[in-house]
C-alpha cells in the first residue's frame, strides 16, 4: 500500500508535535521552516558566547511531552488517556507530573521552584509555588482579610478546571451545536465572566487580584477581557508543575526534531512556503489542497498540508479569496490580535546578591495593573510604566552563559502594531527605560557597568520574521468569541485536506494547549483518511 504524503508548514511546537504524530500515523511527513533553525517563536539567540531562548519558557504537563517521546512509527497512539488520570477517576497520576522515561532520552526537564516569584509595585513579593498551605501562609502575610477567599477561589478554579480542561481539553469544536451543548455547565461554574471579574468576586485585595488573574499575559490573553475558563490555568500549573529543559527551550524544540527524524521524518529549514496549491474539480464541492509551492518557486506535492504558521499568514498570503467562502479576508481582518512584546536579550556579570532577588522566573508588576492593561489592549498606546516578566534561566542552567555570567531576557506587554508606533525610534528607549528600572530598583544592581551584552525585538520583528499579523506575540488574542467553536478550526471549513495547528487554532495559547492542538488536528486527520486509531 503506497504511503500517503504530509506537509507541514513551520517548525514551532505545534508543527513538530503534529509531523511526529502523522509520521505515528503512517505518513511521509515533511516539515519545512522558513529560517534556518527550528522553533518558530521559540528559537534560540547566540550573542557573545551567551545562549537566549528567544520565546516561551514555561512548560508544563510533562507527559504530554512524553507522549511525543513515546511515539513510534506507524503506531498511532491517539486514544491512550488524555491527561495520565488514574484508572476509574479523575484523580492525577503522581507519575505524570515528572519527564517519562522516553522524555529522557532526548532532553532532561527539571522542576521549577517557585513557578513564580511576582513582585509588587511597593517592592514586597510573592512566591507562587502551588503548594496549598505555604500559598495561604503568603495570604496571610500580604492580605489576611483573603483567606476565606482562597478557599473559595481554590473550589471555584478546580471545577472549572475538572470541567474545561480535564473533560472538555480534547474537544473539538467544529459545530455550533457542540458548543451550545456545554454552555449551561459553563454559565453554571461563572467561566464565561472575565476572569479579572471572577477573581475580584474571591479577594478584596488588588495583590491577590492581580496573583490570581494575571497568567494568561503569558499565552497573550488580557486578564480584564480573557474568559474565566483560563482559571484553569492555575490549577494546570498546580497540578503538573512548572518544568525547564536543561539547556533551554531550545533543547527541547531540538529534542522533539530529531524524535520526528528518528521516526524518519524530513526537515528542511530555509524553506519558506509561498503558498498553497489547490485543486478546484466541478465534481468537488470545495478546492483540495495538493501541496505548496516555496519561495524559490519550487513545487511539493502532499496528500494533505498543515499549517503551523499563524492563521492571517496562512488564510490571506499563502491561499488567493477565491478558495475562501468562511476564513475570508474581512473575517481574517476582524479577528483580534493579541498584544506585541519587546523582549530584551541581555547577559552580566553574576554577584552573590542575584540570588536574593531573583528567581528563574519573576514577574515584576508596575504601579498600575487594570490601567496599563487598559493602555495595552483597548487603548494601544504606549505608557511610560510598564509590566515585565523576567527570565533568569542561569539560576537553574549555569551553562548557558560563560563562567561567572547570567543570561537573561526580560518581557514586556506592549500594544501590537495595529497602534502604528514607531518602534524604530520607541523599541530603543524602552529597552533603556526597563534596564535602568532594572538597576535603579535594586533587581539587578549595577547592571550597566555589569552588561556584557544586549539584544531586543519588537513587534516589528514578529511581523517581519514570524509573518505575525500586526506583529502579535501569541497569535489570536483568547476572547470568548474567539474560544471554542469561535476560534479557527483545525481542520479548514475552506480547503479539503488543509489542516492549522498551533496557537491559533483550538485549544489556544500556551505550550500544553499547542501540543493538544497537535493531537486533535492529528485525530481529525485520521478521521478523514480513515485511519484506525
């Protein structure tokens, strides 16, 4: 029987973990990349003999990595338990919150401690562990009027979580009737009220308000807008943790390549994909996708093609209007962008006090919480203070800087380029700004006469180098008309045989929702191809 033919279009998480998939499923699959390394948003910066993951840094649920890992050759394994649940329950199994054995083989991930540490403003701080009791013993000192609160948001959280994300987390969404059907559910547990709203209804406190509701900045979400559903979130980190691949993300997005070539899948990097063929018959009711055609002009014939490349690049650069009755250009131009960032690449020279301070990952809070996300997202200006998250990952992984150095990047929300601010001139006195604040506050002191490097990227740099609409940082922007059945599907309404995974596509944003976007894609693939599963 002749093998069928996959293309897949990037090399992000979402991309390798589909190729991996199709190559389980039986497919010739190749993965091609525009530059010349693979990752997408996460690839890796080399400056002065320091080493930068350029993008996501927080992973969590481990064995979905290590379904990935497990993976073999023409043995799909698309039904095995979706979140490593003990048998007859809903309880998690305590083995599924560490790297698999599989997992080893290709990359060692190691436990963060705490996921966080958040500053505040006034300079106090809170570490946020998802251990319980030290969490309330934190309550107790920064707002104690909270702790009943807690306890109610804990409840609250957990069976949105048990309901969004244990039993809905594989559920594709492709008709309007599967969403209604678990609307009452969701109306029932207040996941459909803004989170930051949501949140207020637990704590009096703005610290605790912001403690609990600011995670989804991290998969470009706006907490003030953002569904409560992503409550979930706190309890996804709770549950499995929050890991790093020992040499960086980078090590991982590596270790996932070369599973997919062990499977005896093919990469080409420097392969930008210009478009996608089509063929229109008067006997098919729409175009079937054949294969792409690379900017060189080169062409590759596939049985199907998949998208990992974010979803207005894939809709209105690489397919011509005519194929596209439902992701049309007015639909693609409607959809909300989530916000930019700038990302300051920077390294120095190590003192003892940096461990006091900092932590592996920190997120810094400026003087206004509500009014800045309001600037960011509704007003797209620019303010003068700002928020940030700062990644110190030579706290963990000394080897990714010279002797005696730290690597670090810090991130900052910004409005996307639907704003049209100059970030030619502006990225540059922000960059300065953030690193004087830096000093100045005491978080790294003295780091201009300890800097040794720096680099940074704008929305600009996602727009021209990711083909990123408005130079978003994290794809379509998880309002709840763009959650569910309301966010592009994966399977196209448009063209047979053209799939999208990643980001922007169902579940949504974030590592762990990336690689479910990988395996519902690769379900709805061997539906269609008539695969047993």
């Amino acid at each position: 029987m002749t093998r069928k033919s996959a293309v897949v279009i990037g090399s992000g998480f979402g991309g390798l973990a589909l190729g991996i998939r199709l190559q389980s499923l039986g497919f010739d699959t190749t993965i091609l990349e525009k530059h010349e390394q693979p990752g997408g948003r996460a690839r890796v910066l080399r400056r002065d003999g320091f080493t930068f993951d350029m993008g996501p840094t927080v992973i969590t649920v481990p064995h979905f990595i290590e379904e990935l890992f497990a993976a073999q050759r023409d043995v799909p394994r698309l039904a095995e338990p979706d979140f490593a649940l003990l048998p007859g329950s809903n309880t998690i199994d305590p083995a599924s919150r560490c790297a698999g054995p599989a997992t080893s083989r290709y990359v060692t991930l190691v436990p963060i401690v705490p996921f966080y540490r958040i500053y505040f403003d006034d300079g106090s701080y809170f570490d946020y562990d998802g251990d319980r009791e030290h969490t309330r013993q934190q309550i107790a000192l920064l707002a104690p009027g909270d702790l009943d609160g807690y306890d109610r948001f804990h409840a609250a959280a957990l069976a949105i979580f048990e309901r969004g994300f244990l039993k809905l987390g594989y559920t594709h969404f492709g008709s309007i009737g599967s969403m209604f059907g678990v609307l009452p559910d969701l109306l029932r547990l207040g996941a459909l009220q803004s989170l930051f709203g949501f949140t207020s209804s637990f704590f009096a406190s703005d610290k605790m308000r912001q403690v609990f509701s600011f995670e989804p900045l991290l998969i470009g979400g706006n907490p003030l807008n953002v569904p409560a559903i992503y409550a979930m979130i706190h309890f996804v980190e709770k549950t499995w943790g929050i890991h790093f691949a020992m040499g960086g993300t980078g090590a991982l997005v590596s270790g996932l390549l070369h599973k997919f070539q062990d499977l005896g899948g093919v990469f080409r990097p420097n392969a930008e994909v210009a478009g996608i063929m089509t063929e229109s018959r008067r006997r098919l009711r729409k175009p079937v996708a054949r294969g792409v055609t690379l900017a060189s002009g080169e062409q590759l014939q596939a049985d199907l093609v998949a998208s990992n490349a974010d979803y207005a690049h894939t809709y209105r650069d690489m397919l011509p209007a005519r194929d596209r009755l439902v992701n049309g250009n007015l639909r693609v131009k409607l959809a909300r962008q989530s916000m930019g960032l700038v990302v300051i690449y920077f390294g120095f020279r190590a003192e003892p006090d940096d461990t006091v301070r900092l932590r592996h990952h920190n997120i810094i809070l400026g003087p206004r919480y509500e009014g800045l996300l309001t600037d960011i997202f509704q007003r797209r200006v620019l303010s003068e203070d700002f928020s940030q998250y700062l990644h110190v990952p030579t706290l963990t992984d000394p080897a990714l800087a010279p002797p005696g150095c730290h690597a670090a990047y810090t991130l900052i929300p910004v409005p996307n380029n639907a704003s049209h601010i100059d970030w030619a001139t502006e990225g540059g006195r922000l960059v300065d700004r953030v690193l004087g604040m830096l000093e100045k506050r005491g978080y790294i002191p003295r780091l201009g006469d300890r800097l040794m490097t720096r680099h940074f990227i704008t929305p600009d740099t996602f727009q021209s180098e990711l083909n990123s609409r408005l130079g978003n940082g994290f794809g379509l922007e998880p309002l709840l008309l763009q959650s569910a059945f309301f966010r592009p599907h994966n399977r196209s309404e448009d063209i047979t045989n053209l799939y999208l995974v990643g980001a922007n596509v169902q579940p949504g944003g974030g590592t762990p929702s990336v690689m479910m976007s990988a395996k519902m894609t690769a379900r709805l693939i061997a539906a269609d191809f008539n695969l047993s599963c």
